[in-house]
C-alpha cells in the first residue's frame, strides 16, 4: 500500500525581540531581589580577589562581609535591591505567538486552516488501514 507521507512541520514562535522587554527584579519576582544573596570568595586569588574589586568598587550594593573559617570571605547581599543579573531580566509582552509553516510566518486562519486540512487527511489515510 502506498501512503503519502505529510511533512509539514507547524509551529508557534515568541521572538525575544519581539515578544519581550526588559524587565526590573521585581518585575519578574526575582528570588535574590526577594531574599538577597550570598557569594563566596577566595580573596588569596586572582579571581577572588577582582570579584572583590568589582563588588566594593562598582556593584553599589548593600552587603556584609565575613570571613570564614577556611580563609574565604562570604559576601551577604540584603535583599530588596537590585541583583547581578538584573540585565538579564525579561518579561512578556503578552503579544500572539508567529504561526509557521514549514518555518513560512502564516496568518492564524492559514495556520488553523491547513492543520486542520492535514489531520483530517491523516484520519482518511488511517481508517483506510
């Protein structure tokens, strides 16, 4: 018995670029901005010790410093304030998905049309044995 085989591949996309912005630690309930952080450094180092740097001398935050039992420090950031990785922080736009087709943008009714064509066509195929 010979079938024809349907290919095509559908897909819903949300581009980053647009379907996202940037978006504050609150924004996006952030746990560090919620409970604060902790970071632990070995200021005897190279790394430790320009971690260190960047911390005091350009993070402007607030945090304690102590040092530990095995000669690291442990950095103690208070929570409610701005994390590292607020830069990275996105939300939704909230805007409708991109339909593809075969990786082709189509309209919803295209989308919905030609899905819809295609799973009945399988159905035939199928209860055709």
């Amino acid at each position: 018995m010979n079938r024809q085989v349907i290919q095509d591949n559908y897909g819903l996309r949300t581009p980053i670029n647009s379907h996202r912005r940037p978006a504050s630690c609150e924004e996006v309930n952030c746990q560090h901005w919620r409970e604060g952080w902790l970071i632990v450094l070995d200021l005897r180092t190279d790394k430790g010790l320009s971690h260190e740097y960047t911390i005091k001398h350009t993070a402007h935050k607030k945090y304690k410093q102590e040092l530990l039992p095995d000669g690291r420090t442990l950095f103690s950031f208070e929570a409610g304030q701005v994390c590292l990785r607020a830069a990275q922080h996105t939300t939704s736009l909230e805007r409708a998905p991109f339909s593809d087709i075969n990786k082709r943008s189509v309209g919803n009714d295209e989308f919905i049309t030609t899905y819809n064509e295609q799973a009945y066509q399988l159905n035939v195929q199928r209860s055709k044995g």
